[in-house]
C-alpha cells in the first residue's frame, strides 16, 4: 500500500519472533464470522427476486450498495480480531471468554443482516460496540497503541447507530461515513505498534479463504431445497463445485503461502505491518466480495439450470470472479508472488461469460470453469521457466 509521502515512520528492527500457530478457537471464531458471509448472500440475492409482501422492492444495484456496506464495517472488526489474537493469543481462560463474548457481537450482527436497512440497524450497532469493546480491552493487554484505534471504531459504532433510526435512502449516508472512517484510518493512525507475526497472518487468512469457499456450497445447498434430483442439478452442482475448486487454486497453487509468510518474515516490523494491511486487509475485500457473488449466482443457477439466468443474476454470477481475481492480484502485487498479471488479465475478461448465462445458467458455469482452467493452465505451463 502507497502511503502520502507527508506519512512516515521510523522502521524497527526485525527480530526473532516465536511461532505461532492459528488456534481452534480462531478457527470456531471464523465459523461464526462465515455465517455473515452467508447472510450478505442472502442479503445481495434480494436484488435479484420479486418483492415479498411488506417489503419495498429493492434492485440488484441497491442490494450490492447494502451487501457492501454492512461487509464493510464487518470486515474491518474481523481484521482487527485477526491482528488483536496474532498479539494476544488466547491461551488463557479469560482470554477465550472474552473471545467467545467477542464472537456473541458478531452473531448479533449476523442476524440483524437481513433487517439492517429497515428495523435492525440498532441491534446491529448493539453487536458492533461490543466487538468493539471486547477487541479493545483485550488489545490494550499486548500495546498501547490501540488507543489511536478506538476513537475511529467508537465513532463509527456510533454512526450505524444513527443510521438505525432513519430510513432509506438517508440510512446509507451515516452507513457509507462510518466504511469511509474505518477504512482510511490507518492513514491516520499508521502502523507503529502493530508488529504482526507473519506465519500466523497467512495461515489465518488462507483457513478463512476456505472457509468461505465453502459458503459457495452451502448456497448450492439452499437453492437445491425442496428440488428433483435430475439431470440438470447434478451437472449444476458438479460445475458449481468445479468453479469453486478452480478459485481454491488460484489463491493456493504453488507455494504461494510460504513464499508470502518468507517475505513478511525478512520484512522490517513496520514495513510488515504496511504489507500485510495491504495484502490481506485491503487486498482480499474483493476476494471476500466476489465469493458472496459467485454463491448469489450460483444460488440462482441451481433452481433452473437450464433457463436463461436474470440480466442481474448473470451480471452478479460474472462480476464474483472477476472480483476474486483481482482481489488475488492485488494481493500477489502488494506481496511480489507470481502470476499476478495472469490473475488480471482473466480478471477483465471474465465479465463476458454473463452473456452465456442469458443463454442458459449451466452455459455460464462452464464458461467460467472453462476460462480458470486455462488460466491455471497457463500458469502451469509457465511455472518451469519461471522457476
């Protein structure tokens, strides 16, 4: 991440770090964190269905605005978890309470999901100053350096809060204040006292990618209740787990995540901290984003395989890998691995396949499948020579 040249901090000196593994508890801690992911897919699909009865109708636009909002603010607590348990492991009793009560803000918040925007704002905001609370007493036990923090996660606790009691469209303004205040803090607060253990940010990051992915087969799961098993569902569930495994790949080919944890290592703490904001905080965003919109689409596929899918259906189905991609790019460019320029280049051509899935949403699928394929592909062919 470029940061104004006006922004500066004396670098520190790179010293031996003990290792430190992910936890089962952070892996139960993502658990709960993926059940959001799931309600923003709900939330992102409602775009793309009739209106329900008591409910305004809302277009795909709207609901991408929505769905990107609420994972805005989610996203920004659940990296500071990430970073708050790389610093304080939870390797005491009290530690793993105050984790767990931690992991209560952000099922509160999973809930309020799908009524953010109209009734459950507070209670959304409710969850949120918990998170809040919790990750800045537990923060203040590894350095004082959260305190330049807490002011921005209060103020925008306090602007969902607000947002709560107003009604669209005047609801996105405190909504779009509060992602814009958490998400260009670290300008202002900057990087000194965050010094981050680099195996255990990788391997966190790389458990929740999969971890994610899989909510991609729980909405092939959702949109095949209540469905016959014939023809056209085994072969959209077959393509859809295909596309799936082809985004598991590109993100872990290779060695890609010892290469990542190998530079983060030599990299003085400062600098690190910098990478990894870019790399893993910025740069899987629209990673995250694009894996909500690949299992939106594929949740429409699944029902009718065989019609053409929604403008909106095949336009959001498209856009999640391409979102994938690039978020994979960035990441691959703020950390110097390879194949990035690949990842970009599908990345732009990726959006053509929606003109299949006005075809057909199988079409669509393979289309898809079919582009990550000779992606990997390409990248496979080019790995001995670049080796």
């Amino acid at each position: 991440m470029r940061l104004p040249h006006w922004f500066s901090e004396w670098p520190g000196d790179a010293a031996d770090e003990p290792d430190l593994r992910v936890s089962t508890l952070e892996l139960f801690f993502d658990l709960v964190f993926v059940f959001t992911v799931t309600q923003l897919t709900a939330l992102l699909t409602t775009g793309m269905e009739e209106p329900r009865p008591g409910h305004p109708a809302v277009g795909v636009g709207e609901s991408a605005l929505r769905a990107l909002l609420v994972f805005g603010v989610l996203w920004w607590m659940y990296a500071g978890y990430v970073w708050l348990l790389n610093a304080v492991p939870p390797a005491r009793p009290a530690r793993r309470i105050l984790v767990l009560l931690g992991m209560a803000g952000f099922l509160l918040m999973a809930l309020a999901i799908p009524s953010a925007f109209h009734g459950g704002g507070v209670a959304f905001a409710a969850g949120y100053l918990l998170l809040i609370l919790v990750h800045g007493a537990l923060y203040a036990q590894a350095t004082s350096a959260i305190v330049r923090v807490l002011p921005f996660n209060l103020a925008a606790a306090a602007l969902v809060g607000v947002a709560g009691f107003l009604e669209t469209p005047w609801s996105y303004l405190p909504w779009t204040a509060a992602l814009l205040l958490l998400w260009g803090s670290p300008y202002v607060i900057g990087q000194r006292g965050f010094t981050l253990r680099a195996a255990h940010v990788v391997e966190r990051h790389g458990l929740l990618v999969i971890v994610v992915l899989g909510e991609s087969m729980l909405a092939l799961g959702i949109g095949a209740k209540d469905l016959p098993v014939d023809l056209g569902l085994c072969a959209a569930g077959v393509l859809a787990l295909c596309l799936a495994a082809c985004l598991w790949w590109a993100y872990f080919a290779g060695e890609d995540e010892q290469a990542a944890e190998r530079t983060l290592a030599a990299t003085e703490p400062v600098r690190r901290t910098r990478m990894i904001l870019g790399a893993y905080f910025y740069g899987h965003i629209p990673m995250l984003l694009g894996v909500v919109a690949v299992s939106a689409g594929i949740k429409k596929v699944i029902g009718h395989p065989a019609d053409p899918l929604k403008p909106s259906a095949a336009l959001v189905l498209a856009a999640g890998v391409t979102l994938y991609l690039a978020g994979d790019y960035w990441f691959r460019r703020v950390l110097r691995l390879p194949w990035a320029r690949v990842k970009g280049v599908v990345a732009v051509a990726a959006p053509a396949a929606a003109l299949a899935g006005l075809w057909a949403g199988l079409a669509e699928l393979a289309v898809l499948f079919a582009l990550l394929v000779a992606m990997l592909l390409a990248e496979r062919r080019r790995a001995p020579a670049a080796g």
